[in-house]
C-alpha cells in the first residue's frame, strides 16, 4: 500500500516539476522579497518589517495560488487524457490513487514553501535583521495552511471540472481567511443571522488560524515583529489542518470512488 | 467454477449525461465466459459496447445492473488485478515519462521488487520492439509505439489474464503479425488472451473463440468455425474462354450471381446446389479451360455483416427519457 502510494506521490512530483508555471512564480516570489527589500530600504524605521509582511504574505498567497492551481489541475488531467485507466486497473484502490496524488502534490508544495522561506531568509539576513523566532513559526503556520488548500482544492476537482473547482477553492480560501472577521461583522445583525453564519462558517477549513500576525488572539494583539504565538499554538494549529486535510481527503476518495472513468 | 477466466452475467450500462437527461444503453444484458488459457476475440462493429464491457470488468466504470467475476473474484477485485494485465483501447501514458519508466511505475503498482521490475522491463522492451527507442520519452512515440508500451505495460506482472482493447489498431501489417504471434506465445505459455477488435482476419487467424456483440448485445457466440462453417454459400468457378460463350454459359443455373469478365477469363459464383460437374462439362464444350474452383464458405466477415445489421431486438439504444 505504501509503495503503491509513493509511486502515484513520486510521478506526480515529477509530473509537477515541469509545469513551467511553478518556475514562473517561483521568479515572482523571489521578486517580491526584492521589492521588499527595496520599499524596506525607503521605510523610515524599521525595514525588516515590511521585508517580514511582505514575504510572509507572498509565501501564503502564491503559495495557497499554487496549491489551488495545482489541485485542480494535476488530478482532472489523469482523467481527461486517461492516463489513469492504465493505473486505477492496476491493483491500487481508488484512495490510493487519491492520497499519492496529493502527497506528491504537497511534496511539491513544500519545496516551494522552503524556497520561499529561504529567500525571505536571505533578504532578512542581508538587511542585518535577525530571522526571528515568530519568522520560523510563521513559515510553518503558512505551510500548513498551503497544504490545506491543496486538499481543499484535491476535494473539489474529485467531482468538479477544474473552472468550478477554482472558483470554489478560491472562495473557501478568502471566506476561511476572514472568518473571524465576518464573525464579528455578523455578530451585530440579528441572532438568527449570526447563529446562521456560525454553521455555515463551521464547514469552511479555519485557515486563518495559520494567519494570525497582526490579529488578536484570546485579547492579545499578535504580531511576528513583537509578541507572536507559542510554539505550542504552531504545534495545535497544525494538527488542526491535518485534521481537515485528512477529511477532506477522505470525501475527495468517497467522491472519486463512485466516479465512471470513460 | 475455477477453469474460467472471465465469467459476465446480464451485465448492463447505461450512461447517462448529467443536465442533458439523455441516457445511452450501451449494454444491454450481456452474458459470456472464457475458458482458461483460450485466446477469446470480441468482436463488434463501432460503438457496439466492446470498450464498455472491458472498461467495467478493469473496474473503470460500475455496471448498472449485473456481475462479473474474473479469475474468479467478482469485480471490482484488487486481489484479481494483480492476476491481470490490460492494455486500455487508444492508450495514453504519462508522456514525459521513458518506456523503461512507464514499465517500472507499472511494476511497482503491481508490487514487485527492485530487480524483477528491471529484468522484465528490460526483456519486454526488447520483446515488443523498442529497444531502440528506450532514450525517447512516450511523448516522441508514434502510435504503433505507444500500443507496443501499452502491450509491454500489461505483461510486467506476468499475468494469468491479458484483457486487451483493440491491440492491433494503429499497427501496421507487419505489426499486427507480431502482436497475434505476442498473443498466441502468451497462450502457450498458459495464459488466458481476451481481446477486442473489428479486424476480422485477426480473430479467424488466432482466437479459439469468438463472441460477436452488436447495438449492447451479443448476437453470436462460439468458435470461429462454427461460427461460419456451417452452410457453403456458393461456388467460385473461373473458366478460361472467349468471350463468346459468356451468355449460354450463365444462362443457367438460375441463381449464378457474381459475372465478372477479366480479359481472357470469365468468373461466377454458381449456387450452392449446382451441379458443377455438369456445368463445367458445358463449359468444356464451349472450349474453356478450367482456372479455378473454389467453393465459398461463409466468411467471419459475411457472418459479422448479416449478425450485426439485423434489426436489433427490443429497444432501440438510446432513448430519451
Ligand atoms: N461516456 C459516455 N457517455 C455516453 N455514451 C457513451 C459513453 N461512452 C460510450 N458511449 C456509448 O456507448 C456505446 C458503446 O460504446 P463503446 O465505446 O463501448 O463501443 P465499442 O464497441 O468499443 O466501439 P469502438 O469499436 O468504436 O471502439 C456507444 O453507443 C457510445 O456512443
Ligand atoms: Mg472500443
């Protein structure tokens, strides 16, 4: 089972690694740390912040872009050019197929996750500022949260054309963002609303959890230039997203378990 | 019982087209089985069902109502496909993948260790006629090429069932040649051969059985010469001589069909129940010298166009619901 799984995960880093497009944000995201380093340049104090909210930023957007992009895509095409009907007709159950496709997907990720991270490191190095502690808990925070969406993404093309499962990745993305804010914004329309709002924010993935600098937590601003979380905070969010990237999985293998191959 | 390979009852499909509530019937109750170690062709004419049935046997898509069993298992079985090879019908693999690649994620996929899935890589590349193109990924393939990686795809776990859709399109003569000669070597190797296609001289040359599916159901079933031996349909005589004599000579039997008048010969099929000693005795007498006598057995293809353009019983196949 497991070497079933890591050979769908392994062909499928392979089959990522030539999409052009990665390289092409890959370029843009080393960009943005540039031009953090400029606009840090013409701050007037403290540079390294902007340097750390804009390659935080860039690494959780383009990141969650990728994973979106690639969730969609990556799966949908095995069934389009039907490349699976030589696989799934192997002995390899359908959730197999499902979960080495994402792993190969998050493998690819990571990696982009990691090159991100280095550069942002770079350029904080290169500014004199330290990489923080809060920096490293950050990067991690926006790992998982990419890692999500790519879930999040996989659920949707299990049973959607890549066009609708875009668009619903996306929305769940931006709507799991803001929760809290849409919380608050709700909290002074009627209960019903509100209670309303409550459930249906329930089934959307809590993904800014893995975004919480510069928001208040518990009544206490958080910020990855001051008092950022715990570790301890990292470590539950974390399990947090494995548990919706393990849910999520597990209806995409449902989902796709009942699907006609033609 | 444990001597059959392939064993399909009532198995029906119909797909249906969400949003356009359109429904297709694409099989309609179809009913088989294959004896082990047989080569079994499948033949039918386009959009008769042949990729449908092996699609929902490989576990591609799930019958609407029916079973099958294969090697015993009822499908969908992950234990049966590791006993399974398939080549799907106009295969497409990962194309930036090498052959040798394809053949080594196939082995994986059916679990075999490091140096098995090197030594059959490399004895089947060879076997299907690619080593010379082991550098090239399946992309640069032409479609002759592809089929022989999709042939080679479905033998890396050695198996007991070889299910293949149309394996000898897009090959040309000589190619089809190795492909039945690949197909009956893997039948003497103990091995069971089920396999679609509409060539027909394929399936008189090589199966041991036939069945004949047409519009979702099957229409004939047996060995091929069974199948069409049964009736001699007429005889084919080819008389030397001049043109002359052509009229008194097809005056009679009632029923000569086929005149045709090549240069110096003259060609008809006489009826089955002339009496051909008695016309070339005729002929003689006009001065013809006999070229050739044949007499002429109803062929798979005669057998195939009669089956499968008969009004097809019950419903038509796609109705609108
Ligand atoms: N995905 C689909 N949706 C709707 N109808 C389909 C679908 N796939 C096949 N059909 C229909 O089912 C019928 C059987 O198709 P199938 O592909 O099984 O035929 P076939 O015997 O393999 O033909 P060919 O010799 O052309 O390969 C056809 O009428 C076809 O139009
Ligand atoms: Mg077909």
């Amino acid at each position: 089972m497991i070497g079933r799984i890591w050979a769908i995960a392994l062909n499928t880093f392979r089959e990522a690694a030539r999409i052009r497009v990665l390289y092409g944000i890959l370029v843009l995201v080393v960009g943005a740390n540039l031009l953090a380093l400029v606009l840090g340049e013409m701050a007037v104090h403290d540079e390294s912040r902007v340097a750390r909210d804009i390659g935080l930023a860039g690494i959780s957007l383009f990141g969650s872009l990728t994973a979106i992009f690639l969730g969609v895509f990556l799966l949908y095409t095995e069934v389009q050019r039907r490349t699976i009907h030589a696989i799934v007709s192997k002995p390899i159950e359908r959730w197999e197929f499902v979960v080495g496709k994402y792993l190969g997907m998050a493998l690819v990720l990571s990696v982009l996750v990691v090159v991100f991270g280095l550069a942002m490191g770079g350029m904080l190095l290169w500014q004199g500022g330290g990489v923080t502690a809060a920096v490293g808990k950050a990067l991690i925070l926006s790992w998982f949260e990419v890692l999500v969406v790519a879930a999040l993404a996989i659920f949707f093309s299990s049973f959607s054309t890549p066009f609708l499962s875009g668009i619903f990745a996306l929305a769940l993305w931006v709507i799991g963002r803001v929760t809290p804010d849409i919380e608050r914004a709700t909290q002074a329309a009627s209960p019903a609303i509100s209670a309303v709002t409550k459930v249906v924010l329930r089934i959307v993935p809590d993904l800014h959890l893995f975004s919480v600098s510069g928001r208040s937590l518990d009544g206490n601003a958080v910020s990855v230039h001051g008092d950022f979380v715990p570790w301890s905070y990292v470590g539950l969010a974390s399990l947090h997203g494995i548990g919706w990237i393990v849910w999520l999985l597990a209806f995409a293998a449902v989902l796709f378990h009942r699907r006609d191959f033609v | 019982m444990a001597d059959l390979a392939i064993e399909v009852a009532e198995l029906k499909k119909t797909y249906r087209t969400p949003f356009r509530r359109k429904k297709v019937e694409a099989l309609r109750g179809v009913s088989f089985s294959v004896a082990k170690n047989q080569i079994f062709g499948f033949v039918g004419p386009n959009g008769a069902g042949k990729t449908t049935t092996i699609r929902t046997l490989m576990g591609l898509i799930r019958p609407t109502s029916g079973t099958a069993k294969l090697l015993g298992h009822a499908i969908p079985s992950r234990l049966a496909r590791t006993r399974i090879g398939f080549l799907p019908e106009a295969p497409y693999f990962y194309d930036y993948l090498t052959v040798g690649e394809l053949l080594d994620l196939a082995g994986r996929l059916f679990g075999l260790d490091a140096t098995t899935r090197k030594q059959r890589a490399d004895r089947l590349i060879e076997r299907v006629g690619l080593d010379r193109a082991r550098a090239q990924s399946l992309k640069k393939f032409s479609k002759g090429m592809l089929q022989r990686a999709g042939l080679a795809q479905a033998l890396m776990n050695d198996p007991d069932l070889v299910v293949l859709d149309e394996p000898m399109s897009g090959l040309d003569p000589s190619g089809r040649k190795e492909v039945r000669d690949l197909i009956l070597e893997l039948r003497d190797q103990g091995k069971t051969v089920f396999f679609s296609t509409h060539i027909l001289s394929d399936v008189e040359a090589i199966t041991d059985r036939v069945a004949i599916v047409a519009r979702g159901v099957l229409v004939g079933e047996g060995t091929p010469a069974e199948l069409v031996n049964r009736h001699i349909l007429g005889i084919d005589v080819v008389v030397r001589v001049p043109r002359e004599a052509d009229a008194e000579l097809t005056a009679a039997p009632a029923g000569i069909t086929r005149i045709r008048r090549l240069g110096d010969e003259l060609g008809c099929t006489l009826p089955a129940d002339t009496d051909v000693e008695a016309w070339l005795a005729r002929a003689h007498d006009q001065g013809a010298k006999v070229v050739q006598v044949v007499p002429r057995h109803e062929t798979l293809e005669d057998l195939f166009l009669r089956r499968t353009s008969d009004p097809a019983p019950g419903e038509p196949p796609a109705v609108a619901s």
